[in-house]
C-alpha cells in the first residue's frame, strides 16, 4: 500500500513539474508580442542593458551651426525618450574632418560607448578606421557613402529623402515668386532665385535641384543661380555669396550651407529666404518663409534600440516624411505667399502616395534632351566610376541604392557661378 501511495505522489509532482515548465515555454512566446512596439515609438529603456548603455555622439561644429544643432537636438532627444540619463550620452563638439575623428572615436570607446555616432561627410574614413579597431562596438556615421561596400557588420550610413523637403520648400518658393510677379515687383521672365552651396557634391547637387523643381513645378519660368563656398560653415563667405546673387538680381535665396550668413543677409536687403536646418524666423522675421531639414531622432531612437536588443542595423538607413525623418518647420505667414501652408500639404500627400516623384524626368532636361537612361557613382571609387542604372519608371531613384545622394546631374535652367569647389 505504501508503495502504491509513493508512487502516486510521485506521478502528481512529474504532471506539477511539466505544468510549470509549459507556463514558462508559453510566457516566452507571448511577451515580446506583448512588447512590441508601435513604428515609429520609443522602446522603454528600464532594462539592465539600457542602464549600462553609453552612446558617444561626434559633431563637426557646435550649437552655433545650424547643421550640427540639428543633430545636437535630435540626439537629446532620442536619448531623453529612451530614458537614458545625461551622464549615458556624451557629445564631442568641433571635431574635424581629420584623424581628430579617428580620436574622438577612440575616446568615446575608452568612455564605455558602445555606439557612436558622428555627422560629417569627411569624417568616414576615420569612422571606419575605428569601426575595424573596434569590432564590438556599433559605429554610425551620417551623409557617408562607403558602409554598403564595406563588409563591416559594426559600420553603418544614414541619411533621409530630404530631396523631398527641399522639393517642398522650393514649392513654397515658387508661390513667393508667383505672388511677387502678380504684384509687379518683376515680371515672370526675371524670376530668378539664387543659392548658396557648400560643395559641389552630388549631395548638394541633389538639394539645389530638388528645390529649384519644386519651384518650376508652381512657377514655370523660374531659372537659379547657384554659387559655392568652399566650407560648410562660413558666415562671411556665406554672406558674401548670398550679398553677390542678390546683386545679380537673384528676387529669392535658399542654401546648402550651415551658418546665418545668407539669412541675415538676405533680411538686411530685404530678400525673400528659403533657409536649410531650422527656423531663421527669430533673426529674419520679414523674410524667412519656410525651412526643410532631416531630423535625426528616429535614427537615433531605432540605433540605440537595436543596440539593447541585440538585433542587426542595416549598412544603410534612408528616413523618410512618412517615419518624420524629413520635415518643414512652420510657414511664416509674414513673408509667405498666402496659401503656402495648404498647397505644402497637398504636394506632401502626392509624395507620400507615390503620385509625384521630385526627379521625375519628364520636368527637366539636360542640354535641351529629355534623360532616359542614367548610370550613378552609387559604389564609391577614388574615380568616381559610374556602376548603377538610376533611372527607371519615369524618374530618377535618388537614395534607393544607398542612403546618401548621388543625383549629379547638370539639368537646365541652373546656372553655376563657379565650381572649383
């Protein structure tokens, strides 16, 4: 009897212990459904890993340029929405373009970084020298070129579809010109627009005509001007591009370029302005209309969360309106043309359904032929070879085959002052 009884007792703790190894199996299955995460929304950071976590962020200027306090903004606050605290995220101000990365991205390692970040196109080579020193942290480097070709699992490039931003300011431009010519101020074949850019980078190239076919699209007899710098922050040189278009009759400036040179210029001549990066309205309050600009908090937020959760970051990561990587900042009623704000709209939903393509090809030409065919220098080479076939379905497929642009194309109706640079 006693033998029956032990071994019916024995039988109960077995079926008790297979319940609770079941409960634990169907636990495991459910909870991440029950974490996930909406697109787009911040996962918690109250986990041991995210305690730990420090994130290094590498920028070429301050808070005094535009470009730089764009990222600046963007990465406080991914990093506040993630829960992260101030002494889990370190910035490095004014780093050049030089080996002073390479160091910078050392120091942040030493810190404890296991991702870093850094924002300016020269800074890749340093970027991936350090990425190949150190395997085991995650490297991020923002406008670069080289991550797709690398073969580096901890080497990553981003950018956004800004051309799409700067197509809708250049739509808020053309109104502007629009509504200046139905006053009489000039007449429709003297609407010329100016712009001040850094380089002469396909990146650049792919701003100024993203923006001067926003504004064809509204005001057909538009032509523009374009002048380069030579440095991406230079508030003389800047102004001084910007005092020289306005001069050569140029009724509406935007830029490629990070200081207040040209805004302020623009406000002192009384010159409608399409600035890049942020408002100018606290400066240039009769003349800013509107400004496009990449926010790179979503960036940031989905890095960060892969780096807790373990999981792979692609080679290269494009933002887009539709995830509020591209975005404008409020129109400026003041100096814009009345209905800017509702027509931004309506062309915003035509490039969200697919129905209006900024490069679509058949709203240029280049010398006087319509373009059906074009190979891009997509696989950086030290010659520049052309490798992709970029044109397909009507229009030209900027950022598809890697993040950052190489739309170079010299279209009609954009007149460059100069391009040593």
């Amino acid at each position: 009897m006693k033998k029956i009884i032990a071994l019916v007792l024995s039988l109960v703790l077995c079926l008790s212990l297979l319940t609770a190894c079941g409960g634990d199996s169907a636990a495991e299955t459910t909870a991440p459904a029950q974490n996930a995460q909406t697109e787009g929304e911040a996962a918690p950071a109250e986990t041991a890993a995210a305690a730990d976590i420090k994130v290094g962020f590498i920028f070429l200027h301050d808070e005094n340029s535009t470009y730089d306090l764009n990222f600046m903004n963007a990465a406080e606050e991914a990093c506040k929405s993630l829960g992260l605290t101030e002494d889990q995220y370190i910035f490095r101000t004014n780093i050049p373009e030089g080996q002073e990365c390479y160091d910078a991205a050392c120091e942040l390692v030493d810190a404890g970084c296991t991702v870093v970040f850094a924002d300016s196109f020269g800074h890749e080579d340093y970027m991936i020298q350090a990425a190949k020193e150190f395997p085991e942290v995650q490297f991020c480097h923002a406008t670069g070129t080289k991550a797709h070709t690398q073969g580096l699992s901890n080497y990553h490039n981003a950018f956004a579809s800004i051309y799409e931003g700067r197509y809708l300011a250049g739509v808020a431009a053309g109104l502007k010109l629009n509504e200046m010519i139905e006053a009489g101020e000039f007449t429709a074949e003297e609407a010329k627009m100016g712009y001040v850019g850094a380089f002469t980078y396909a990146e650049v190239i792919s701003g100024y005509t993203s923006f001067y076919l926003g504004a064809k699209s509204v005001c057909p007899t538009v032509t523009m001007e374009v002048t380069f710098t030579g440095s991406w922050y230079d508030e003389t040189a800047e102004k001084e591009a910007a005092n020289k278009l306005i001069s050569n009759g140029c009724k509406l400036i935007s830029q490629h370029a990070d200081s207040m040179g040209a805004p302020t210029a623009c406000e002192t001549a009384g010159v409608p302005n399409v600035s890049y990066n942020g408002s100018t309205i606290a400066a240039c309050p009769n003349t800013f209309i509107v400004s496009s600009r990449i926010n790179w908090a979503p960036y940031y937020t989905y890095v960060i969360n892969a780096v807790l959760a373990g999981e792979e970051i692609p080679a290269d990561y494009t933002g887009t309106i539709a995830d509020g990587s591209v975005v404008l900042t409020e129109v400026n009623e003041a100096a814009a043309a009345a209905g800017t704000a509702e027509k931004l709209e309506e062309v915003k939903a035509g490039l969200l359904d697919g129905s209006i393509h900024v490069f679509d090809t058949t709203t240029f030409t280049v010398e006087g032929a319509p373009v059906e065919s074009y190979l891009a220098d997509v696989d950086t080479d030290p010659d520049y070879t052309p490798d992709t076939e970029a044109v397909s379905d009507g229009y030209f497929h900027e950022s598809e085959f890697r993040s950052a642009p190489y739309f170079d194309l010299k279209i009609d109706g954009i007149s460059l002052l100069d391009t040593a640079f």
